[in-house]
C-alpha cells in the first residue's frame, strides 16, 4: 500500500507530487547502511531489488542520490538532501509509535539521553542499570558530551545539562545544586602532605582545565588563584572533569572536583574544608514535543529518586 507521498522538487524546479513511501524506505535503509547489499539484508530484500527501487526513485527525482564505487556509497549533494528529510520523519514515525504504545500500558520505546562527561560517566552510568530493571521495555541510549546536542532536532530526547538551556521551546527543571572542593589522593598526600592553607598551594602540584574549558561557570581554575602570592603555573591540564578526578587518583597533583564525583569515594580526600569552590546548577531538559511521554516522566522520577538518596 502506498501512501500519499511527499512533496520536492527536481532540479529545475516542477514539482514532484506523490514520492512512493517503500522507495524511500528502501533509501533510507540504503543511506544508512552505505551499500545495496547490507540494506538488502535489513529489508529482507534481494540486492538486485533494492538497486532497482534507488534506480526508480532517482529516475522520478530525475537526480543521483549515491556515487557509485568500490568500497561503496556516499550520498550526492541531493541525496544529503534527501536523507535529512527522511531521517527526520523516520525519527518522528518512531517517536510517534513510541508515544502511541506507551499510552496503552507502561513506558516503553527509544530513550535517548545526552549529559556531560563527568555526570554521565560518573555519576549516572552506574544508576541506569536500576532504571533498565524497573523498566525494561524502554531501550536506553545514553550520550556523554560536553558540547550541546539540539535536543529540537531530535539528537536527543532528554538531556541533564548544568547551564540552563538556550534552545527555544524546552522544558527545564532544576534537579541539584553541584558544589566544588579541593581533593588529593592518599598517595600523593603521604608524599606531598597536605596544604594547611590556601597560600600553601603555591608549593603543590595543581590540575586544572586547560585555558580555555568548555566550562559553564566563571572562574573554573580557582586553585591557581586561591591565596596565590604570584600566579600559579599548573603540573596539568585536561579538558573534563572526569580526566582530571582520575589524575588526581593517580596521585599525580591537587584538583577542584564536584560532589557527585567524590561520594563515597575511598581514592580521594577531601582537604583544605574551608575553601568552598564555584557551584553549578543541574537541570533536566527536555523538548515540549516530548510533555506528555511516560518515558521522559519515568526517567526524571527515577533521577529525583537517586538524588535524594545521594548524601552530596
């Protein structure tokens, strides 16, 4: 059965009304996959069949959509094009399939999540194995990045992000308040000792971001500055906090760590207790697409559940 179609437009600009919807599942499987052979395989299909139905579709487009070569396919700038708007409907269909279900009985579908490096390799990684059990129909994708994915592009569905978001029409709540402290390693202490003062950093191995962090706060490289008599020159920078928490257990120098990096965790100690660092707000964000999904609702139940049980 066919459906309706899809409106474009060739390359010299007539309409193209009424684009059959298997030719173009065949295409996407095609794009993804980068050969006949392998979309075939997807699809049930014979190779020979999925090259006539891209045959077909670029005859009716009247445009390539694939270079042709040896060690495979690569997408035309028309079949760029293309892809991007049928990847983007797929992602709708599957969203869309997912909120359908889930409406019958319990949550279930893709979950895609984004968070940064630290919370999510840290912090949450070790916590998603509880959510899977109690809900194990919603298949969990979990993205760690400290850049921003465009969650209104659908790159992700939820994210926990510790800036509040600047994309238009999502939905936020604060989940946690994340604050800083100075910790060193047992072993780099039994070789150092511990500073009993802020002024005696200037004789300890500080790590720091590098100059320029991918950081959502103002002054991230306190330590170099803290009761500092001249500048401090650090022994190492790293660009993630998680890097830096394990230098630190290395015994390599002194960081500025967050709490939930730090809970119960035997390979740090905290030292020098009077200096408080910056602190950053957490928040849960999501789409208004997504207000009325059980997944999303389950997911930030579960994270405010694990949250007020963790002692920070």
């Amino acid at each position: 059965m066919r459906s309706r179609g899809i409106s474009t437009s060739d390359q010299v600009g007539k309409p193209i009304s009424a684009l059959d919807w298997d030719k173009l599942r065949v295409f996407h499987a095609v794009a993804e996959a980068g050969s006949f052979t392998h979309a075939g395989e997807r699809l049930h299909l014979s190779q020979s069949a999925v090259s006539r139905q891209i045959g077909a579709l670029e005859t009716s487009l009247n445009a390539p959509l694939f270079h042709r070569h040896a060690r495979g396919l690569i997408l035309t700038e028309q079949g760029e094009l293309l892809h991007r708007t049928v990847r983007d409907i797929y992602a709708r269909l599957t969203e869309a399939g997912a909120m359908i279900a889930e409406s019958k009985s319990k949550p279930q579908g893709p979950l895609r999540i984004t968070t940064t490096v630290g919370l999510g390799a840290v912090w949450l990684t070790p916590r998603i194995r509880q959510f899977v059990d109690i809900y194990p129909e919603i298949a969990v994708t979990l993205i760690v990045s400290d850049s921003e994915l465009d969650l209104n592009l659908r790159e992700a569905d939820i994210a926990i992000r510790v800036t509040p978001p600047r994309q238009p029409d999502l939905i936020q709540r604060k989940l946690m308040t994340v604050h800083f402290h100075v910790f060193a390693s047992p072993s780099y202490i039994k070789r150092y000792g511990i500073p009993k003062s802020a002024a005696d950093l200037d004789n300890h191995r500080i790590i720091v971001y590098p100059e320029d962090p991918p950081a959502p706060f103002q002054n991230i490289d306190w330590l170099l500055h803290e009761g500092a008599s001249a500048p401090r020159e650090p022994v190492f920078r790293v660009n993630n906090v998680h890097g830096i928490a394990r230098a630190v257990q290395s015994g390599l120098g002194i960081a500025s760590l967050p709490d939930y990096m730090t809970h119960n965790e035997d390979s740090l100690v905290r030292i020098l207790p009077e200096l408080d660092g910056p602190s950053i707000e957490a928040y849960f964000v999501y789409p208004e697409s997504l207000r009325n999904s059980a997944r999303v609702t389950a997911f930030r139940d579960f994270l405010l559940r694990e949250i007020s049980a963790t002692e920070f």
